[in-house]
C-alpha cells in the first residue's frame, strides 16, 4: 500500500473520529524490512493499512500505539537487537529490544490522532454565545442547543447548560438524556441543589444527577459573561484532560464543588443568585417540569 493509500486512510478515520497513531519509520538499520519513510495507521487492534516492519517489531509497535492512543501523547520508539521484552528510557526514546535472529534496528515516531472533543452548549442566553465562541479556540468542536426538544446531542459530550433560569429543569434533562461525558450547570450552590433534587423526584437516575458539576467553572473572579465563559471552558479543559488538579472548597459554596466565583462572595455570585428559580409544582413523583 502507497504512503498516499495510507495517508487517505488516515484522513477518513479523523473525519469519522475514530482514534488511531500515524506511525512513521524515521530511521533502519540494516538488516531490517522497513524502509525510512514507510508509514502505517495503527489502531489499537493492529495495523489498518501500511508497512512499518515485520512480526518482530509489531508487539512493541502496539504497546507503544496503546499507550499513545490512552493520553495523547507523542513517542519516539527504538527497536533493536536485544533481551526480548526489555524496555529502557533513553531520555525521550523508549527502546525495545526484540530477540529476532534477523537483528537490524529501527526508529519510529508515533503519532496519536484521537477524536476531537465535542461541546454542547444549551442555551440561549449571552453566556452560551460566549461559550460558543471561545471553545473553538481550546480546541472543542462545538454545538448550540437552543431547542432542547428538538435537538440531537451526541452520545459521550461534555454538556453545558447555560440556560440561566430559562428552561433549567428542560436543559438538564436533555443533558442527562443525551449520555454525556460531562455535565456542567452555570448556577449558584443552592439552586443547583434545588434543581438536582427536583430531578431526582421526578424520576431521573440519582448518580447521573449526582455527577452534575453546579456550579460549574473554575474560580477566576468572573463576572461578564465572556469572563464566566472562560472559567467555564478552563472546567471544561481539565476534566477532557483528566485533570487531577482539585480546586479548594470555599465559605460559599460548603460542597468542594467548583465555582465560577471566587472567594469570598463577589458580584458573580449575587447575580446567580438573583437568577429566579423554577417554580416546581407539587407532585407526587411525576414530572417537574
């Protein structure tokens, strides 16, 4: 298969978002079966398309495309003659030693391509605007939902519902309903408590409820709706990132949860609070809506 064949297997899976690792040969040492310049796409069930070497190279080829594919992360791989199965760090050089009677070495540059995190926002307020408008910029692929009835949220999204007292409970629930990776509520401590208990009481799973971050963001002072949104993506960022960064609890909010405020209470907090809460009527477990 030619470097072109491959290199067009890897633009249809990025444009499908299916994660995969352009492997590329950077240097041989003879006797080896790959050239420099030989590519593959490699995904973590084996090689799709393209030569990179032959079976005694491939075991740490795939162990190295795993891992790459797990955090994103760029290697630079070294595989020659050696104890079968050993691993040294050689500074920014993972080497492998393969124990074939052919001998011969190879370099290799894994290169992971994974899918490009998607944001939904929900809302139609100049908080969503905002937030629409910067996540391209940290790399988000993003979605407004204005219609919350009509729209089709994509499965494994991190959600924002920055309603802001319109139509809460009905952006909520869309975001539950769509199996997001994240769900973050732009509200105070205690109306986001208020609203996940109405939707506990109104049927909705209790751990998926639980896992809302309200309220959302991260504590940076803000107070114009481009500076929440800001603390908003900053959340938004560390949880893609797996981020085991914690932010402190503070007076206001008592839960540990982060805040789009800082400590002590500013502005952004009274205007939170001033945001109306829903009037729930009474029921006996049916809908709130």
């Amino acid at each position: 298969m030619s470097t072109s064949d491959v290199l067009t297997l890897a633009h249809r899976l990025q444009t499908e978002q299916q994660p995969f690792a352009l492997v590329s040969v950077l240097r041989v040492q003879a006797p080896a079966s790959a050239q420099a310049g030989d590519k593959a796409v490699v995904t973590a069930d084996g090689i799709a398309a393209g030569w990179i070497g032959g079976g005694c190279a491939q075991p740490a080829v795939m162990k190295t495309v795993r891992q790459a594919l797990a955090d994103g992360r760029a290697r630079l791989l070294r595989i020659s003659p050696a104890e079968e199965g050993q691993v040294r760090e050689l500074g920014d050089v993972l080497e492998f030693g393969m124990a074939c009677h052919s001998g011969g070495t190879l370099e290799l540059f894994v290169d992971p391509v994974l899918p490009v995190a998607q944001l939904v926002v929900i809302g139609e307020t100049p908080l969503a605007q905002a937030l629409a408008t910067l996540a391209p910029h940290v790399g988000l692929r993003t979605q407004a939902v204005t219609d919350e009835a009509t729209a089709q949220i994509p499965p494994g999204a991190f959600v924002v519902v920055a309603t802001q007292g319109r139509r809460d409970l009905q952006g909520l629930r869309a975001a539950l309903k769509s199996r997001p990776q994240q769900i973050f509520f732009v509200a105070s401590a205690r109306k986001g408590g208020v609203l996940k208990a109405a939707l506990k009481e109104a049927g909705e799973d209790a751990a998926a409820v639980d896992a809302i971050v309200a309220p959302a963001g991260q504590p940076i002072g803000a107070q114009t709706p481009p500076e929440i949104a800001l603390s908003v993506l900053a959340a938004v960022v560390a949880a893609r990132r797996a981020s085991t960064a914690t932010t402190p609890p503070t007076p206001e909010l008592g839960d540990g949860a982060a805040s789009t405020a800082a400590a002590p209470k500013g502005r952004l907090s009274a205007w939170l609070e001033r945001i109306p809460l829903p009037q729930i009527p009474e029921s006996k477990g049916g809908c709130c809506s």
